[in-house]
C-alpha cells in the first residue's frame, strides 16, 4: 500500500488523509470507550451549564441597566438639591418669582428620585444580585460536574498519540522519542550533519525521525541577526526678517521651521525559522537550490506566459555557458520543470537526472501547482548528501503535542481539539516531507548498514540540550540588564553516568539611551545642531549550569509524580527552575557538586 507514497500529492488526497481521519477517530473513540464515561450526561451538563452562562450574562445586562438608571436618578437628586438651594437663595434674595418656582420642583425632585432609589430601584438591585450570585453558583457547580465527568477521559489523552498516528497511517514514516546521540551520530557520520555551533541560532523545537532508515530532523531555531533602526529628532527654530512695504515703511516678519534630523544605528533583530534536513546517499555529489515559484497562484494564462519567458532565459543562458566551455549544463527537455524548479545552479547534471526521472518531474510539478495543500511555498535546497527544505508553511506548523492541548470539560470541544490538532499536525508534516517524497528514488534507496560507536562523550544533543533550556524559559537565564531577546547556547561540560551536565549561555543586549547632534541647515542660513536621541545596544551574557537526564516515564507521569510533595520537595534541592520534555528532565542546579545521576535515581525510587 505504501507503493502510492511514489505519487504523495495523489496518496495524500486520494487516501492518506481520509486514512488518517480514519485513525484519529477511532483512536479518540476508543479513549472514550476504556474511559467508560456518559457522553450525553456530558453533553446534557455542558448544555446545562452554557444555558446557565447565557443566562447570567442577561442577567448582568439587566443589572447594568438597574444600576444606569439608579445613576441617573442620583443625578436627578443631587439636580433637585441644587435646585432646591437656588430657590431658597433667590427667595432670601427677594427675587420672589422665580424662587418660588425652582424652590418647590427642586424638593419634589430630590424627594422623589430619593424615594425611587430607596423604595424600588435599591430593592430590584439587591434581587438581581442575589438571582445573578444563585445563578453563577449553579453555573460553577454545573463546569466542575461536567469536568468530573470527563476526568477519566482527560486522564488518558498521551502526548505521544500524534506520533502513533502518523506511524499507523503511513508506516513508512518513523518518529523518534527525542534527538538522541544514536540519530546524531548516524547524521554527522553518514551524511556530515554538524553540531549547531552558531551563537546567533538556538533550538526552540526538534523533531527526528526516518523514512525507509534515512534519517530526517525538523529543527525550529531563534535566530538573532543585526539589523537597523533610524531615528528622528526635530528642533524648532525661530528667525526674523525685515522688508519694507510699497509706501517705504520697516516691517518685522517672524518665521517658524521645524527642522528634522534622522540617524539610523544597529539594532538586534530576531525571528524564527524552522527548517528539514534530510539525509539520502542518492545522488550524493549534487547540488542546488530551489526558490519557491508560487506556482499555485497562478492562473493558466499567467503560467504559460511564465513558462515561455524563462524557458528563452534558461535556453540563453545554456548557449553562453557552452561558449563558455566552463559549465555541463543543460535542459531537461520540460519547460515546464525547467522554469518552475529551476536548480539552475545544479553541478551534476547526471546526477541531477538521475533524481529527477519523468515521475519525479511529474510529482514535483503537481506539488508546485496545485493549491490543495500549500503549493510552491518551499525552499529545497541539496547539498551532498544533505536536503534541506523550509517552507512558509511550515511557520505556522505547532510541533509541541502536549497532551494537555486536548483536555477539556466539553467531550465535543476535546473531540475537535484532539481532530483539528492531529489533522495539522499530520498535513504539516507529510507537506513537508513530501518534495522529498516526489522523489522515487529516495524512497527506493535503503541507507547501507551502519556502524554506531559503543560508546558517546556525552548522553544528550546539543539540540536536545537547546530545547530544553529554551522550554525552561529564558528569563531563567538571561542577564540581569538584558533587554532584548536571549539566544540560549549550551556547551556540554561533563558526563556522570547517564546525566550530562551542560553550561548554557544567554547572549543578550543591554541598552543606554544616547542622543546624536546632527548638524542641519536652517531657513535662517545658519548651521543648527537638532538632537536625535536613540538607543544603543551592549552586548551582555550571562552563564547558568544545567544537568540532564532522561527518566523513563511519559510527561503526563512526571506531571502526576510531582503532584507528589515528596518527590517535588527532592527535586527542588536541584534547583527550583526545571523542565520535562521528550523525556529528558533538565534542571538549573544550585550548586555544581550535586552528584545529579545519582541523586535522582534516589528520588524516582
């Protein structure tokens, strides 16, 4: 069955993505069913509750509305009191007439907006509040009966469960527990994949895995890169002039400019990239890179006048590369591949054949333009025995699967959370496999044995180690002064057994507020110095220690094992920063003597 993969756009459309829908359903049905619950109970308090919550939010209408009116009444009798003292003041004044007018509507006023208030207003507030209390406890009553009743079902949602359905609905595809030094070292050694040695990058998010036993890795990184920001200042300056009129006379003229001045300085700037690196010993002295055409936005018309415009380029440029004599390149024979994928810059033009056979070019091309999925949006970069892709797409693509995501006291609202969740994660992922997936070569080609060392220096990735001071949090780290975003770096330090201890390092920046003057011409002929003020960013770093180690229990048992106040307190003598995560515990240790490996064997005892 896994033969349709050869075609992954059709595959997905056609079968994968109803098989997995298939998966996610019975999956969740079969949680409901070993969590033995009453989902029309459920339903019926759910209803009951969100009834009561409609009802509440009437009622506090109605209230608002009570307490509008007892206002303007307040007005009303503040108005009568003020009326009321005018006429007595005219009265006292002798202005009879009118005092003796405003005197009496001024009582009747105050007297009655008061009695109002007191008799009727006061008295329907105090029903409401009391009728809008009563109601909110039945609501609160009725939220934690339903969450009672889905307790069970909470209690057995897994965070591994995408990753089991993924592996039943395509088999092919295998997904790892976390970046282990096995997966590294079969990357590095096989295909050249480096450490991240790169101080402006850090690991926010890792996913490995293989496809036939050829290694792939989704690494999400912070990137931090030195950008500009201009500022501007203005001085306002003030001159005078004189002329003289058409009878002789002086007259003095007074000019008003506003003078602005702009410097532009370095600021730190981050973003966020998430790339697949992906190992295949297929054509393995290629390379090239593709942009994204964005093909799939385009409409026949605008496709074919593409097509013919670069198909005259490439021919031009393979005419002066024979001139030349320096280049071997040549077309494939379909303009339309040649113009929408391009690797123009490809070194081999065997090897690059060799991939990308007729079914490779037709797969490639319905990925490109079709608009089911993403299209186009991707990157595809290959070097050696390295492919590299980075989509648009994959910007949005959430790659934590917390179980917690999918708890909830609405059974409904858990089921969407749970489907929804799934289904992106699933056409992520495939989409982003799948420019390597419209190669039939690199799902037919099976690596060679391999030959893992007995032995690492250390237990845990650098990417492992990244993540897992990035999910602790960054103010863990960072310096005191520091003002922008941290970029977390790890080094490892010392294995202990089966724990790592790991220094990790935020890069950050500081900031002193400065103020240029830049000297700008005036209305007034003269040289003016306006003030710019700006900011400077200083460089600072700050260095933490941190231990690893990876226990053999899901998030969800390390979650209810430090629920437990004995085994909470244990850890807490490690430090009180820590984090679970791929099942590799990670805490920011107070002092570096703590025999960590030892010690929290102990404590799991």
């Amino acid at each position: 069955m896994d033969d349709i993969l050869l075609e992954p756009l059709k595959a997905y459309k056609d079968f994968y993505e109803e098989r997995f829908d298939e998966n996610v359903k019975n999956y969740f049905d079969d949680l409901v069913e070993k969590s033995a619950m009453d989902v029309e109970q459920n339903r019926q308090t759910v209803k009951e509750y969100k009834s009561e919550l409609a009802l509440i939010e009437e009622l506090e209408r109605k209230l608002s509305t009570q307490k509008g009116g007892r206002g303007f009444l307040i007005f009303l009798a503040v108005a009568g009191f003020i009326l009321t003292a005018v006429g007595i003041y005219l009265l006292v004044a002798r202005n009879f007439l009118i005092g003796s007018i405003l005197l009496p509507i001024g009582v009747v006023l105050a007297i009655t907006s008061i009695v109002v208030i007191v008799k009727v207003i006061n008295p329907k507030i105090k029903l409401r509040i009391a009728e809008l209390e009563s109601h909110k406890s039945i609501a609160e009553e009725k939220v934690k009966e339903a969450w009672r009743q889905m307790a069970a079902l909470n209690g057995l949602f897994e965070s591994n469960a995408t990753k089991t359905l993924i592996e039943t609905t395509v088999p092919l595809i295998k997904i790892d527990e976390n970046f282990d030094m096995r997966r590294y070292d079969y990357l590095s050694g096989k295909y050249g994949f480096g450490d991240n040695h790169d101080d402006s990058k850090s690991t926010i998010a890792i996913l490995t895995g293989e496809i036939l036993g050829n290694p792939f890795v989704v690494d999400r990184e912070i990137v931090h890169f030195m950008g500009t920001e201009t500022y501007t200042g203005t001085l306002v300056i003030h001159w005078t002039t004189t002329y003289r009129d058409s009878d002789g006379k002086s007259h003095v003229q007074h000019h008003t400019q506003t003078l602005v001045a702009n410097v532009t300085k370095p600021k730190p700037c981050y973003t966020q990239q998430t790339r697949l690196i992906y190992g295949n010993e297929s054509a393995p002295d290629l390379t090239f890179t593709h942009e994204p055409s964005h093909a799939e936005r385009l409409s026949e018309k605008e496709l074919e006048s593409k097509i013919k415009s670069g198909t005259k380029k490439i021919q031009k440029l393979q005419r002066e590369e024979i001139k030349e004599g320096g280049s071997t390149f040549t077309e494939m024979g379909n303009a339309e591949f040649d113009v929408l994928f391009g690797a123009l810059d490809r070194n081999n033009e065997v090897q690059f054949r060799l991939l990308f056979t007729p079914l490779a070019q037709k797969n490639m091309l319905a990925l490109m333009k079709d608009d089911y999925a993403f299209g186009d949006d991707f990157y595809f970069t290959k070097s050696g025995c390295l492919n590299f892709i980075s989509s648009e797409h994959s910007a949005e693509w959430d790659l934590e699967t917390y179980y917690t995501r999918y708890q909830s006291y609405d059974i409904d609202v858990a089921n969407e959370r749970f489907k929804s969740f799934n289904r992106d994660y699933f056409k992520a992922l495939f989409f982003e496999l799948a420019p390597l997936l419209a190669i039939p070569l690199y799902q037919q080609h099976k690596p060679k044995e391999y030959i893992y060392k007995d032995n690492y220096y250390r237990n845990y990735t650098s990417y492992e180690a990244e993540y897992a001071a990035n999910k602790m949090g960054k103010a863990v780290f960072e310096h005191s002064l520091a003002r922008t975003e941290a970029i977390l770096k790890t080094k490892f330090l010392e294995k202990d057994g089966k724990s790592d201890k790991v220094r990790v390092t935020a890069y950050s920046y500081r900031t002193e507020d400065r103020v240029d003057f830049v000297p700008t011409f005036g209305g007034d002929g003269r040289i003016h110095n306006v003030p710019v003020h700006w900011v400077e960013y200083i460089p600072v770093s700050q260095n933490s220690i941190v231990k690893l180690k990876q226990l053999d229990m899901t998030d969800k048992e390390f979650g209810k094992k430090l629920g437990n106040p004995d085994f909470k307190s244990a850890l807490d003598k490690f430090g009180g920063a820590r984090v679970f995560a791929h099942s590799i515990l990670c805490c920011l240790v107070a002092a570096n003597n703590i025999s960590f490996d030892t010690d929290i064997e102990k404590v799991l005892q």
